[in-house]
C-alpha cells in the first residue's frame, strides 16, 4: 500500500502510466458520446409535453453532473494535497477548475437555451439555476485566488483551502437556495431509483453521461501531464524526455 | 506603535504572573488587544455604519420614494446592505497584525491558533455586526418597513452577522498575504454568504407576514453553530498559508 502511495507521488511515474491510459479514455470518450449523441438526437423518441427540445438534456445533464462533481474532486485532491503533500494532485486540481467552471457555463447556458421554449424565458430565478449559477462563482474564485498568490506553493494551499470550504457550502447553499425558491421540475436522472422517464430517453442520457465523464478523466490526464512537464522542467528526466523527443 | 508594545509587555508580565499561561488568558488578551487596537480607531468602526447609511440613502434615489414599493423590498435591501457593509469592513481584519508583524506573533504562541482567531472573528463581529444590527431599524423606519418586524431585522442581522464575520474571515485569512486582495476578498466571500442572507431575509419577510419566524432564526443559529465550529479551523489554516507564503 505505501508503496502504491509513494509512486503516486511521483510525477515521473504518474506520467508513464497516465501515457498509457491516456488512449482508452480518448476512446471511450469518443465512441461514447458519438453514440449517444447520434441515438439522443435522432433516435430517442420526443417529449410528449416538450416535443424535441427535450433532447438539450443530452447536453445539459452531463454537463451539470460533472460541474458538480468536479467541484468535489478539487476538494479532494485539495485535501490530499494538504494532508500528503502530493504534487500530482494540486496539478490535477489546477487543470480541472478551468474545467469544471466551463461545465457549470455549459450547464447554465443550455439551461438558458431550455428556458427559452419549455418557460417561454432566457433566465429564471429558479433554485436548480441559481445554485448554478453560485457553483460558477465559487469556481471563478478558486481560480481567481489560485492566480493571485506569487509563490505556487501558498497559491496550491490557498486554493485547496478554498476548495474544501467550499464543498462544505455546496449542500448548504443547495438546500437553502431550495428552500428559497422552486420552479424547476425534481431531479430527472438517479441511478438508484426508478428512473423517471422511458428506456429509449434513460439510455442515451447515461451513455452521455459516462461519455462526459471519460471525457473529463481524459482530458485532465492530458492536461496534468503538460503541467508535470511544466512545473517539473527543470528535473533531468524532463530534460531528456525533451532531448529524445528532439 | 505605542499601542502594541503595551500589548507586549502586558503578554509578558501575563506570562510571569502565570507561568502555566492557560487558553483562557491568550483569548483574553487577543480579545482586549483587539477591542482596545480597534476603539481607537473609531473610523474603522464608523465607516461601515456610514456605508450602511448611504447605501440605504442610494435605493429611494435611484428605485422610487413610493413607500409601498419601498416597503415591499426593504427586507432584503436592508440585508444585503449590511452584508455589504461588514464585508467592506473584514479587509482590515488581519490587515494591520499582518504590517506589523504581530500576526506572526499570534502565530507563534502555544496555544491553538483557531481559537485566538475566533477571539479576533469575535471582537470583529462586535464593532461591526452587532453596531450593524442596532442601526437597521432605524433605516428600516426610513424605507417603511412595516411594523413589527424591527426587533426580528434586529435580531436576524445579529445573529446572521456572525456567521458573515466567521465567513468573511476565512477570505480575509486567505488574502491578507495580498498586496490586492479586496476585490477578490469579495469574489471569494459572497457567494458562501448566500444561505445566511436568504435565512436573514426569509426571517424579516416572515415576520411581516406574519408567518413563523423561529424556523428561519433556528436555522441562522445552527449556520452559526457550524461556522462556529469549522471556520476557525479554515481560518488558521489559512493564516498558516498567508504567513508562510
């Protein structure tokens, strides 16, 4: 186990085996969301209330899921980060903040796009949204505060104290902004319960889902790996990683 | 400054007179050091009040004289200013410890840094959040709030304004160590004042309605209860980083 651990931190080996899982979870992205995007757009029968533009869920959906979710894993690599002193994981978290704030537009924006046919406006103070809308605010300010420290190292504890305080308001904020105010319809998408809607609606939206969700390992395996290489410039086996590659 | 070398020698003949120098005598002193440093520059106790005065001022200006309409919204102008006004005044919190140093001091002495932060948070919310919740109802009479609902504003704003200040402290801990860090002090501290300032609101809207108030009091007292308990931990960790850094 503890040697598991002290491989985990260093970025050396971090970066050879991220180079070879890297591939799949580029596939798995791949053939995931062309499949789900294919069968939601085309196949997936229309809404008999909202007709076709139901099919934003494909978009939306995922989009709110890892907006959510990635906040959590800034939290956590946050805390391993303080707790271990594992650079691997205040790398990660610094590539997957701009991230998780771009899902949480997305999921703002095609909720906006949404609005637009099934409320008949671009924008409502409805819970679901405004707790949104707050998720983008507390990812602009990790990433706000992240870039405002000179040194890297206040700069990487400073935000995963900030991320860790923030995830602790996540519920908070959620519940009392439903509390305030509710006009959104419940929860569509559990994995647990019954699902609320038809199989041929349910199966795209998971294949989505799982698609978005490769998407993200992917993605922040590649862009850890070019922070690894940026931050770990200056060591010799970067250095010769560089001479091969010339 | 004159101010801080008493402060210095009185920690030092404090630590004579009790050699063992318990908990109870470290919070003291942070918070008599505190309430003496900050009496004595009355402007930095005033001006929030002020600010909250003249944002006040700002609404039948720019929204409407009309009382009716006024009334209808003074809950919630009446909060978010004052939440305004204390997060205007939480730059300063560390500001000045941190220039001269003595918040390496504080960082330096046996005793748990979280709770000489709290002693800090609690002098804070005293001259500011406390003075804060007094002087709402006065402006609440200038925007019509309707009647009976002053002592709940009051009340609300107290108890909701220590929340803010345990909040805002974190921000505060986290930016001292910027040369800017006002405007993103903000950034940070806002959207984690949401769930007080809807709770606060909610409290005034009821109690003009006539709805049960002691729901929403009862849940601003157990925001308070848990940022009581968890964001000194946060703030001391961040002074760590701020001082460190």
């Amino acid at each position: 186990m503890w040697a598991f651990i002290n491989k985990l931190r260093s970025p050396k080996w971090f970066y050879a085996i991220s180079a070879r899982l890297q591939p799949w979870f580029w596939a798995a992205a791949l053939i995931l969301i062309v499949t789900g995007t294919i069968w939601g757009l085309a196949f997936a029968p229309a809404d008999y209330q909202q007709g076709n533009s139901f099919r934003i869920i494909y978009v939306h959906v995922p989009a709110a899921f890892l907006a959510q979710s990635i906040f959590v894993s800034l939290a956590v690599t946050g805390l391993v980060f303080m707790v271990w002193k594992i650079k691997i994981a205040d790398m990660a978290a610094t590539v997957m903040a701009p991230l998780g704030a771009a899902m949480t537009f997305v999921a703002l924006f095609s909720g906006a796009v949404w609005g637009v046919p099934t409320w008949g406006t671009w924008w409502m103070w409805d819970a679901r949204l405004t707790s949104m809308l707050i998720l983008l605010f507390l990812y602009l300010g990790v990433i706000a505060l992240r870039g405002a420290f000179a040194s890297r190292d206040s700069a990487s504890r400073a935000a995963s104290v900030l991320a860790m305080v923030g995830v602790i308001n996540i519920p908070i904020i959620k519940y009392s902004v439903d509390w305030w105010y509710t006009l959104h319809q419940p929860a569509t998408f559990t994995v647990t319960g019954r699902a609320a809607m038809p199989m041929e609606m349910w199966l795209p939206l998971l294949i989505m889902v799982l698609g978005f969700y490769s998407f993200f390992i992917a993605l922040t395996l590649m862009r850890t790996r070019s922070e690894i290489l940026r931050r770990e410039s200056s060591k010799r086996w970067v250095r010769e990683l560089a001479e091969e590659a010339n | 400054m004159p101010a801080s070398e008493g402060s210095l020698s009185e920690e030092v003949e404090v630590a004579r007179e009790e050699p063992r120098g318990g908990l109870a005598v470290a919070v003291w002193a942070t918070l008599k050091r505190d309430l003496v440093l900050l009496l004595r520059r009355r402007s930095e106790v005033l001006n929030p009040l002020v600010f909250f005065a003249i944002v006040i001022t700002l609404f039948p200006i720019g929204i409407s004289p009309d009382p009716a309409l006024l009334a209808a919204i003074a809950p919630g102008l009446l909060w978010v200013a004052a939440l305004l006004a204390a997060l205007l005044s939480l730059d300063s919190l560390f500001r000045a410890d941190y220039d001269d140093g003595s918040l390496e001091q504080l960082l330096l002495t046996p005793q748990p840094l979280a709770l000489l932060a709290l002693a800090k948070v609690a002098v804070h919310w005293l001259l500011t959040g406390l003075p804060l919740a007094l002087m709402a109802p006065v402006l609440g009479i200038m925007l019509a709030l309707p009647a009976g609902s002053y002592v709940i504003l009051g009340v609300s704003l107290a108890l909701g304004s220590a929340s803010l200040s345990l909040i805002g402290a974190i921000g505060a801990a986290l930016t001292v160590g910027l040369s800017r860090g006002g405007v993103l002090l903000s950034l940070l501290v806002l959207p984690l004042y949401i769930p007080v300032l809807i709770f606060g609101a909610g409290a005034v809207q009821a109690a003009i309605y006539g709805d049960g108030v002691l729901a929403h009091l009862a849940i601003l007292g157990a925001l308070l209860a848990l940022a009581l308990i968890l964001a000194p931990l946060a703030i001391a960790a961040s002074l760590r980083i701020s001082i460190n850094g």
